[in-house]
C-alpha cells in the first residue's frame, strides 16, 4: 500500500499515483516552492505597482512628473523589466511597455511604446 506524500493516507488508485487527492498535491508543491514564489509574489507586486503608477500618471503616452510626485506614490526605481539606450545616448527605463527617462532638476519624462 502506498502512502499520500503530503497527509501520509492510503492512496487508491492507480499505482504511480504520488497523492490522494489534488488538495494534497497542490499543498505539497506549495511547500516546496513557498520561498522562491514568495520571493517572485513580492517582486511581480512591486512591478505592479510602479506600472499602476506610470499608468496613472500617463494617460495620453508621454508626459512629464517629477521624482517627489514618483515617490510620494510609491513608486520604486529599483524595479523595472528593461532598459532602453537610444542613439543620442539617453537612458529610458520600462515597466513592460511604459517607460520613464530622468531629466533636469529631478524631472522625469514618462512615454509609452507603440505595440
């Protein structure tokens, strides 16, 4: 007789069976993987969060903010999915297909990638 890996009851079934029943299995793979998706929930938040943010902030596909204004909703500038290098040497950081570029005197201007 073979033992469920997560709650140790008898498995019936057929004989290469692992769990007893999908409850047990999705809870011993979320053991398993606990740290890891912790780790990515976390970070996929906080991308969601700077997107909701440039999102707000720029409705029409290119405006201007300010770094305080940023800030003073949240937005994190340590998580971002690319970087964009444009010819003349400026430096765009995206959020997926919303991006931000830092100008003078803590200006950002905000614009968004046709699909």
């Amino acid at each position: 007789m073979k033992t469920c890996l997560e709650c140790n009851d008898t498995i019936v079934g057929r004989e290469d069976k692992k769990f007893c029943g999908d409850g047990c299995r999705n809870s011993y793979n979320n053991k398993i993987n606990k740290d890891s998706t912790n780790l990515m929930r976390n970070i996929n938040n906080k991308l969601r969060k700077n997107y909701r943010i440039l999102s707000a902030l720029n409705p029409e596909g290119k405006s201007k903010t300010t770094r305080t204004k940023l800030l003073g909703k949240g937005f994190d500038f340590e998580f971002f999915t690319s970087i964009y290098q444009t010819k003349t040497g400026n430096t765009y950081y995206f959020l997926y297909d919303l991006g931000y570029m830092a100008v003078e005197n803590d200006g950002f201007i905000l614009v968004k990638k046709d699909p």
